[in-house]
C-alpha cells in the first residue's frame, strides 16, 4: 500500500475514532522510575523514624533501664532514658536536665564539665558557663571513637578502623638491599591520643593504625591510674602459661604489687573517685582477687568471698553487697561496710527495708549512697549516717528520684 492509499484510507475514519485513538497514545505509562522513587520515599521515612527513635533511647533490643550515675562536685549525674542526662542537688533536693539524649551518644563527668560523643565528635559541656567545646573529632574512615576521662584532666581518645590496609616498610639488609614495601589488610586497627580535657590539644600520640594482631600495645586507662599525687601504672611481668601476659602494679615507679597477685588484663576499674577497686588474679591458681588503690597511694588487698560484692568506695571504707547461700541459690542480706585501715567489717542498717531490692547497684561519696537496679527506672538517695567513732552505721532513706516524673 502506497502512501497515499494510506492517506485516502484514513480520510474514512470518523473524527471521535481518531480522537479517541489519540488520547489513548497520550495516556502515560507507569514507570519503573515512579516506582522506585515511591520506594525511596517510603524508606527515607522509615529511615527517618528509626534514627529519631534511636536519639531518643527507643531500641529494637532490650536493655536495662538505669545504671549508677556519677558523683562530681557533690552533685549526683545519671542517665534517664529517652530523656538525657539529668543532675540531682542533694542539698537543694531537686533534678534538673542537663544534656538531651538527642544530642549525646555517650557521656562521662568530672568536675570540669560533662564530656560527650555525638556521631565521631567529642565535645564538654562547661559545668560553670553552660557552654558548649567541640574537643575533637575523628577522620571520616573511623569506623567508632572511644574516650575515657582520665584522673588528671587529660582525655584518653580512642579511634577504630575497621578493614584498614597497614603499609609496612622492611629493614633493607645486606643479603636485600632493594626490599619493597609490603601492605595488608587487618580487620582491626586502633590509634590512641591523650588530649587536654579543657581544649582538646593533642599532647601524645600513644599509637597510630595499631594492628590488632601485630604492634598493638594495651591502651593508656588500662595501664595508667591517677589518684592524688600518685600515678599507678602495671608493667609488664611475663606470661601465664597460656600466653596471655600478666603485669605488676607500680606506684611512682616503686614496685607495690601484693605478695602472690598479679594482673592478666590490665586494670578493670570498677568505680573511680577516691579509691579505685580494680581486679586482679591470685596465686599460681590464678583465682580473682580485688584491689583497693587510693588518691592517698595505699595499697589494700580485699577478700573476696563467693557471698560479697565489692562495689564501691569513699572515706576510708569500702562498701559491699552480702549474701548468704540458701539451699543451692544466694540470698541477699544487705549493704556491708570494710574499714580499710584496721580490716574491721559490718552490715549497715536500713530504715526503709521496703527499698532494699533497689540497692542492687550503688556509688557514693562518702556522705550520700545513690543506688538504682537495673529491673527500674528510678534511682534512690540514702543519707549515710555514722556513729559515735565517725564509721558509717546506717543508710537513712532521703529520696527517689524517678525519670517517670519528668
């Protein structure tokens, strides 16, 4: 058919066929790239909600709902769920919000300020001026930043690298004059720098792309303690006989280790403050054992029966969970007290046995004992109260403070 049949053909058709032919060719199709920009969307939403839930301490995993705070300046500092960071005033007898959890992704106290991470940036919430310092923040292949305060105001800053490729030069020798350099890949690389705590100056470089398996040395809060005026520090002293090394424990550079003890991971420290109560292991047994070191250089050697829990310190007295065995499961008794100086021992008394169960975790300063469980959200506020030789003798129950009021 020639052209102009085609035309003459056409020329038969009435005007509302072709009309409506002609619609049904504009009619635009669906297309894959609506699809995917409609999934895109949805993503970005749900995306959206999780990170904003994850601000707020919602989680698809459980957790325990409080931990023990931090004692600084007299003030107590603990962690509220979905809420932030919130600061109690014994003397006043009121909580205020200090930091949002929107805005942290951890924290650590001291007296200066409040010390937090958001993403890979560390910044100090100046106690005194309110005001915020960014301190530091890590190079975009840092795969997680860790920091610790240490007991002289500097900071002991930590960065992870993940899949990092390590490049090795070799030692030309003799016999290999012309050696390459050689790289490889190591699944674990870690860097470490201490920083001024008030302005983020860099003052050491500890290590730099330390390979987990090879050149990685113990980080610097696991082999250094400040307290006072005394620096205690673990040094190497050989290996147990599966390899794993152990140390001695120096003070000022003098050897104060405990006949028989020996440390085969570096400090564990369970609480800070005046004293630290630090782990270690005993004997050719190799059996845990406990530590006492003060801001005042003493050295004290706890016992560590299987029905105590040493948790925590302040004053000369070192305070302990008790428990009894009944049948074949313990049974908490109450909260003990250790007189560091003569070894004496004593259960304090409770006037609010009712409360007791949230004593599961505490820290204190000596004058007040802040205790939580992990089973509640709210923390509690026990007075110590001493007797007539200035021991502490009971726990006088003063407040709860529960996250649900705020």
């Amino acid at each position: 058919m020639t052209n102009e049949q085609l035309s003459a053909s056409l020329s038969y058709l009435g005007d509302e066929l072709l009309a409506e032919c002609g619609a049904r060719r504009q009619r635009p199709k669906r297309s894959w790239r609506t699809a995917l920009i409609k999934a895109a969307c949805i993503a970005l939403v749900l995306f959206s909600g999780i990170y904003v839930a994850g601000r707020f301490d919602y989680s698809l995993g459980a957790g325990c709902a409080s931990s023990p705070g931090t004692i600084a300046d007299g003030r107590y500092y603990y962690h509220v769920r979905h809420s932030g960071v919130w600061c109690y005033d014994p003397a006043m007898g009121t909580s205020e919000r200090v930091l949002s959890t929107f805005w942290y992704d951890g924290y650590a106290v001291n007296g200066y300020g409040i010390y937090y991470l958001r993403g890979e940036t560390l910044y100090v919430q100046v106690h005194e001026t309110g005001e915020r310092i960014k301190l530091y923040t890590a190079p975009q292949d840092c795969t997680r930043l860790f920091f610790s305060l240490l007991g002289d105001g500097r900071i002991d800053v930590r960065l992870r690298f993940n899949s990092y490729t390590i490049h090795q030069d070799k030692v030309p020798t003799d016999t290999e004059p012309n050696v390459p350099p050689r790289s490889y890949n190591d699944t674990i690389v870690w860097s470490e720098y201490l920083l001024d705590g008030r302005t983020g100056e860099l003052l050491e470089v500890r290590q730099e792309y330390a390979s987990s398996g090879a050149g990685f040395e113990q980080f610097y809060e696991n082999t250094h303690l400040t307290f006072g005026g005394y620096e205690f520090t673990l040094v190497p002293s050989g290996q147990r006989a599966d390899g794993v090394a152990l140390y001695r424990l120096l003070r000022d550079g003098e050897d104060v280790t405990p006949e028989g003890t020996l440390f085969d991971q570096g400090f564990f420290v369970l609480r800070g403050g005046q004293y630290a109560l630090v782990e270690c292991v005993r004997g050719e047994k190799l059996t845990h054992n406990m530590l006492c070191l003060g801001a005042d250089g003493s050295v004290t050697t706890l016992r560590c029966p299987n029905t105590r829990s040493y948790v925590a310190a302040a004053d000369g007295f070192v305070f302990y969970d008790q428990y009894e065995w009944q049948l074949a499961e313990q049974r908490y008794v109450g909260v003990g007290c250790h007189d560091i100086a003569t070894g004496e021992e004593w259960l304090l008394t409770v006037d609010r046995t009712d409360l007791t169960r949230e004593l599961y975790d505490y820290t204190t300063d000596g004058a007040y004992l802040y205790a939580c469980a992990p089973w509640s959200s709210a923390h509690t506020v026990w007075r110590l109260v001493s007797d007539e030789d200035g021991r502490p003798a009971a726990l006088e129950y003063v407040d709860t403070v529960d996250p649900a009021r705020h």
